[in-house]
C-alpha cells in the first residue's frame, strides 16, 4: 500500500499538490454540522447560478457594443463625452477598437504661449522679438543652450504630469535599463571564472559556470528585449501626445490651418511633413536617448568603479582623461548635425508637397498633358535633395573614420595599457593588486600557479570591464552625434509649434523702435464683431495679405453696407475686383485691417455659411458629403434623419445618387465620383440641410444649368436663408434685392450698393448707357484714322511690286501640282 502510495505520489505531480487539501477539506465537511452543509451547498448554487447570469448578461453586452462599434464604424462615426471627449472607432485586426480622445485645455495652450512665444534671452531664442520671428532665424539648431529650451518645451507636452503614463514608461523603462547594467556585470564576473576554472581544469566548477552563463544569457535576453518594447512604447506615447496637441492647435476655430500657410508663411510648404516625418523622427529619437544616453552613462559610473577597486586611481585617472580628451576632440571634429538634419527635413518636405500637389491635380495636369514639365519640376526637387544628402554623406565619411579610430582602436590600446598594470605596477594596481604580492606562508610552486591564475582571472574580469567601458563610453560618443541630429529634429518640431502658437495668438509684432509696415499682420486695427443678426461692414479697406512681414495689397479702400435678413445681396464685379475677398474677411481667413466687421457668431444653423468657389468633397460615405462639416454623430444629436437628406438631395435635383451608388454608407472618392455640377448641387444640399441664417455662395451655381440654378435659389429663400451670392453674371439680379458692383472707377476701386429694380439702379443703368454712348459717338473718328492709316500702309506695301488691282501669283507648291496634272 505504501509502495502503491509511493508510486502514485512520484508520478502525479499535481495529485501530490492537491492531496493533502482534498483530505483537509474532507475532514473539515466531516466535522461541519447539517445545516452549515446545506447553507454552504445553497451558497455555491447561489454562486454557480448568479455567475452564469453575470457571465450571460456580460457577453450579451459585448456582443451589443461591438454590433454598435460596428455600425459607428461603417458610418465613419463615434461617442461623444460629457468631458467634451470623442471616442472614435478604429478597424483593430479581424475586430474594432476604441480610441478616446481629450482635448486640450485652453489653459494648457496659455500657459504653453510663454515657453514657445516668449523664450528666456539665455536661450538666445528671445532675440525673436526683434526680427518679429520665433524662433529667430539666426538660431542654429545644435547643442546649445537653445536646444535644450526647446527640447524641455517639447517635454512638457510629451510628458504634462510626473504621474502620467510616460513617466510610467520611461521608469520601467529605467529599471529594466538598470538591470541590464547589473547583468553584465554578472556576466562579466563569470566571464573570469569560467576562464579561470578552465585554466585550472577544475570541471565541476566549469560547467557549473556554463549553466550560469546560459542561465543568465536567458534573462539578459529577456532584459534587453523589454528594453527596446519600452523604448518603443515610449517613442509612440510621445507622438500620440505631440499629434494631439499639435492637431488641437492646428484645427480649431482660429482657422490656423489656413493663416499658417497663406499668411504666416513661417514653415514655408505646409505643415504636412512636420507633423508626419519629422514628428516621427523627433520621437523615435528622444526615445532612444533615454537608453543610447542613460544606459552608457550608469555604466560608465559602474564600470569605472569596479575598475577603481581592481586597478586603482591611476588606472581611474587615465581613464577619465581619455574620455575628456576624446569627446573634446570629437566635439569639435564633429560636422553640425543638427543644421544638417533640420535642413534635411525641410528639403524632404519641399519634395513631398511637389508629389502632394501633382496628386491633388492630377486630373488638371491630365488634360493639359503637363506630364513633361511636372516631371521637371520633382526631378529639380529630387535633385536638391539629393546634392544635400550626398554632401552629408561625404561629411560623414570623414567623421566615422575618426570616429571608429578613436573609439574601437585607440580605446582598446589603451585598455590593454590599463589592464596590465596590476601585472607591471602591482604596488599602483589598486586594492586588487596587493593579491600580487607574494606571500610568505606558502610553497613557492603553488604561490606561482595560483599567481598566474589569479592573474589570468583578473586580467579576463578586467579586460572585459575594459571592454563594456569602451562599448559604453563609445555609446556615449555615439550619442553626441545622435543628441546633434536630435537637436535638428527638436528644432523642426519646436518651430512649427512655436509658429502654430504665433498664429493663434496672432503674435505679429514689428521689431523694437519701428513702427509696423501699413496692412502687414502688425498692422491689424480692425474688429471682428461675431454675434450680430445680419452682415455689416464699415469703413473696412479690402486688403489681398501678403506673407509675413510684407505689406498688403489695398484692393477697395473703403467699404461700407449693411444686409439685414431677407435682403439677399449680388456681389458683382469684374473678375479680380475682391469679391471672393469680402467673404474671406467676413469668414475671418482674412484680417479686418481697419473699421468693423460684424457677422453671425456661429457657422452654420442660425449663423452664416459659405460655399467656396471650388467645391470640396469630404473624405467618407455619401451621408457625409451632404452633412458636411457635420458628422454623423452631430447629425443624429440633432435628430435628422436619412430621409430628410434624400428630400434634400430631392430638392436639388440629385434624388439619384443614393441608389445609383449604393446607399449612404458607401465611401467613395466623391470628388471623382460627381460632376462639375453635381458637386455644386452637393454643396447647395449642403446649405438646405444645414439651413442657415445667412449664405455666402461664391460662383456657387456658375455650372448649373440655368432653369436647375433658379429652383436652387428658390429653395434657399424658402427656407429663410438670407443670399450674398457672389457671381460675374448679371442674369442672377432677378433672385436678388441688392447689389454690391465691385471693380468701377478708373483704378477699379470703387463700388456702388444699390436696390435692385429701384430708380436708383435706373438712373445707374442710365449712367453706364450715356457712357456707352459717349463712346459709340467716338467711333466714326476711330473709323476714319483706321481707314487714314491704311491708306499709308497700303503705299508702302504696293510701291514697286505690283500694280493695284493685279492678282498676286499662285504660291510653289500650286504651280507644280498643275504642271503635274493635279494632285494624286
Ligand atoms: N491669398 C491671396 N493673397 C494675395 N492676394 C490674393 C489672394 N487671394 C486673392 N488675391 C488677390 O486679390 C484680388 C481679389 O481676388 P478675389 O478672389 O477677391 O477676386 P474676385 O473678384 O472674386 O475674382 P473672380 O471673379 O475671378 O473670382 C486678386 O487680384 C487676387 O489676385
């Protein structure tokens, strides 16, 4: 029986575990009283029961939410928070995932203004406010003062909170870095034992030592693997706040997408490449250096001193003086990265809004057949790419040489130099060197074997020591060049957020002691006054902006009316005469330079909306394009309905859509999708759905047909939706009460604001009808110097060759045809 219980216990393990339990709890039932029995059976039943129930209702929801998940996916929509939060809905593998977005703080932007707005003058960034730019443009990215003033700036937005998940990050990140370190000390030990007991051809120990060694290899693996995860996670934590923060600053109310491109003109092409490259860039790199820099740096400090304990102050001294020499020497042998980067980028940048430009009017060049000189023009951005980076490159070359030879060569000469002073120097070799000396109480012989095989011990410890402090310090150096290009990657970053700040702070100020060039950004003196029930401008110069710090160009210097609802305005005039540019002020993508502009608060319901000239098509499914800028979230908050859009899309006259392509969920490339006069109905739908108080319609129905044109207008008016229509055709008077003509007088810069179909705008028609006449009365003057002038021409040409009235003689190629009998 106990042999039985013997060979039961050895061959299941997990019977030998739970054995002794199952007998406890054996003799505890045995020993409970009936009705503790049953209370503990109906507990478990109860318990059994109310966990199916949980488990049941908990599926049941999972499979709801992801139906829903599912459904807000597929119409391109997602869940709104009470904090103001957006949950949006990402495909994740076969399923979907939700991404939980904050927005940034008003607060948090104010209290950012002053690190990129206002930077100390020891950072050499202040000087901004004299040149009028931030960051100046004297200021070279590299390894200054500067750099670091931008890069703890940068900081404070990838990581807003000591308690926040990248601080988490980058301490786990930190111990797993420590422990690294520890562990090669470890394998450097074992490293001199192994070698030692091989020596001595002590076995046991030896292989004792290899298991060790495999032993530790497995969790340095592990270490090192976790490390480059965490560097990973770090680097994507980074960008995800950084994108954020950049796309609040980039996309809001404020317009700065538009103002950073045609009116700051700061980072040149675009913000394209900033926010997708050399965002990427600066991440991956900031996050690396927490390992390149920190890990060489703890075993610097740990390998030097386990080198100071086995081979002394010398050895230390030498040591350090190395490391001194060899950085300074390489600081300044060094080509400047960091402007080399920062260059790099904005030449990739041009490049890529070369591409991005051919892509948005592929269509255009199509038809022009422009293929040729486009390819001119990306050749010639290719080519100014590539001249630079090859030029890098040649930089490089020269530098890695020096590098590579001071770092692995000389170093290691050197090691060699200090690893065997306990062997020559025994009395300067440190605390473990007295282990040299030899001792009186032992044989000679075995004084003199166990010497050399402490020796060859501590000289592999040592070597090895030497060596890790090589790698390390070589990781150092390294570094130096990886902080320079991190400094490049700082300052491309640094700039846009600082420009993005100077936009929406509308920060243009001129330069000390100067008063500001007339209509430049400093020069802005006008109001916009949002929240008023109509359209009112006064005294307002019409000015075309120019680029930062140039002045603008004055199209109207003064323009004064007034539109109250139902009084719906023509904006006419000559082509160029700024009618496009009152909607842009009124839109507030202008500046209002002088006077008062006074417009609906919101855009959209019970405020103004504008059609552009050029329609523009959303990215998602047809609901989207005529919800546009609502998103299906907002559509369903307001309680509309799909069948109210399909009435809409009725109404102008483009009913068909839903069925011809596939329902409303279906995503398409609209904008090749519809025509040139679909995508101006689209954008009507747009106005009916959204309904509007006021609408400014630029050249909205210009490839309607004229009979659809009028029910469009018809349907506005019927929805209460007050018209500024911005058109060169006259014809569209008929659905108007006023007209705004731009573009008279002799320089075209005078206006007129009449009552359409008034006296008024009789005694004007009369105007331009005397003019006409006037002119018609010059005519017969013009008539008789064209018919003087051709009377003298005609001398000239007829004086010595033919006669008048003579026919002219057939041209060659007729006489050979008829001596030839015609043609075949
Ligand atoms: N972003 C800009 N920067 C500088 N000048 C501009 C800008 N946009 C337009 N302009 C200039 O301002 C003037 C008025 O332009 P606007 O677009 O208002 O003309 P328009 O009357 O609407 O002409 P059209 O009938 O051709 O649409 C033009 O001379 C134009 O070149």
């Amino acid at each position: 029986m106990a042999a039985q219980s013997t060979l039961r216990h050895s061959g299941d393990p997990l019977l030998a575990i739970l054995g002794p339990w199952a007998r406890l709890f054996r003799s505890k039932v045995k020993h409970t009283s009936k009705a503790a029995r049953l209370a503990a059976t109906l507990a478990f039943i109860i318990t059994i029961l109310s966990g199916a129930y949980g488990g049941r209702s908990w599926l049941r929801q999972r499979s709801k939410k992801k139906a829903q998940r599912q459904r807000l996916l597929r119409r391109n929509s997602g869940l709104r928070g009470k904090d103001g939060s957006r949950t949006i809905i990402v495909p994740y593998r076969s399923s979907t995932a939700e991404v939980k977005i904050h927005p940034t703080k008003p607060m948090t932007f104010d209290a950012h203004r002053r690190l990129f707005l206002n930077p100390p003058r020891a950072a050499r960034l202040g000087e901004g406010q004299m040149t009028g730019q931030v960051p100046p443009p004297n200021t070279k990215p590299g390894l200054n003062i500067a750099f670091i003033h931008q890069f703890l700036s940068l900081l404070s937005i990838m990581i807003p909170h000591w308690n926040s998940k990248e601080s988490g990050l980058l301490f786990s990140q930190g111990l797993f870095l420590l422990l690294r370190t520890y562990l090669s000390l470890v394998v450097t030990r074992l490293d001199g034992e192994i070698v030692r007991d091989l020596v001595a051809g002590n076995g046991r120990s030896f292989l004792w030592g290899i298991v060790k060694w495999c032993g530790v290899g497995g969790f340095a693996s592990y270490t090192n693997a976790a490390i480059k995860f965490l560097q990973s996670k770090v680097a994507i934590a980074f960008r995800t706040r950084l994108t954020r923060y950049i796309h609040d600053l980039y996309l809001n109310d404020n317009l700065n997408y538009y103002k950073l491109l045609n009116l700051d003109g700061g980072i040149g092409q675009g913000a394209d490449q900033f926010i997708t490259n050399d965002l990427t860039l600066f991440t991956a790199s900031a996050a690396s250096l927490y390992s390149s820099i920190g890990k060489p740096l703890v075993d610097l400090f740990v390998f030097n001193y386990q080198l100071f304990r086995s081979l002394g102050p010398l050895a230390l001294t030498g040591l350090l003086a190395n490391y001194f020499i060899t950085a300074t020497a390489l600081r300044r042998l060094s080509p400047p990265f960091g402007k080399l980067k920062a260059v790099e980028g904005r030449k990739e940048g041009d490049f890529r809004a070369l591409h991005a430009r051919l892509i948005a009017n592929a269509e255009e060049v199509a038809f022009y057949g422009g293929a040729d000189m486009e390819k001119i023009f990306l050749d010639k951005g290719y080519k100014d790419l590539k001249v630079w980076m090859e030029g890098i490159y040649r930089l490089k070359i020269r530098y890695n040489m020096l590098e590579d030879f001071v770092l692995k060569y000389s170093w290691s000469a050197f090691g060699y130099l200090i690893t065997s002073l306990p062997v020559f120097l025994p009395e300067w070799g440190g605390l473990g060197g007295r282990s040299e000396l030899p001792t009186s109480d032992t044989t000679q012989s075995s004084s003199t074997t166990n010497r050399s095989h402490g020796r060859m011990q501590q000289f592999i410890t040592n070597k090895r020591l030497m060596l890790s402090l090589a790698d390390a310090g070589g990781r150092m150096m390294y570094s130096i060049k990886d902080l320079s290009e991190l400094a490049g990657y700082t300052s491309r970053v640094y700039t846009l957020i600082s420009t993005l700040h100077r936009v929406q702070a509308a920060a243009y100020y001129p330069p000390r002691g100067t008063s500001p060039e007339p209509y430049s950004l400093s020069d802005v003196l006008g109001t916009l006054h949002r929240g008023y029930d109509g359209v009112r401008l006064e005294n307002v110069p019409l000015v075309a902006p120019a680029i930062y710090p140039l002045p603008g160009n004055l199209l109207i210097p003064s323009l004064s009316f007034t539109i109250t609802p139902g009084a719906h305005v023509l904006i006419s005039g000559p082509n160029g005469a700024g009618k496009s540019s009152i909607a842009r002020v009124l839109g507030g993508l202008w500046p209002v330079y002088r006077g008062l502009v006074s417009r609906p608060r919101n855009s959209g319901i019970d405020g103004i909306m504008f059609l552009p000239q050029r329609p523009y098509l959303a990215s998602g499914t047809l609901r989207d394009q005529v919800i546009y800028p609502h998103s299906e979230m907002d559509m369903r908050d307001s309680g509309r309905k799909d069948y109210e859009l399909l009435q809409i899309l009725e109404d102008v006259r483009l009913g068909y859509l839903p069925e011809r392509e596939g329902g409303w969920d279906v995503r398409k490339e609209w904008k090749d999708v519809l025509s040139g006069g679909e995508k101006q109905r689209m954008a009507l739908a747009r106005l009916l759905y959204h309904e509007p108080r006021y609408a400014v319609i630029d050249e909205g129905t210009s490839a309607v047909s004229s009979d659809v044109e009028g029910l469009l207008y018809e349907r506005c008016k019927e929805r209460g939706i007050t018209l500024l229509t911005i058109s060169t055709r006259v014809s569209l008077k008929r659905y108007h009460e006023w007209n705004l003509d731009l573009g008279q007088g002799e320089e075209g810069d005078e206006w007129t604001f009449d009552r359409i179909g008034t006296e008024q705008e009789k005694e004007g028609v009369e105007r331009e009808l005397e003019s006409l006449r006037e002119r018609l009365a010059k005519v017969e003057g013009w008539r008789k110097r064209r018919e003087e002038i051709d009377a003298e021409l005609g001398k000239v040409w007829v004086s010595g060759q033919h006669e008048e009235g003579t026919e002219l003689p057939p041209p060659e190629y007729a006489e050979k045809e008829e001596e030839s009998g015609g043609p075949s």
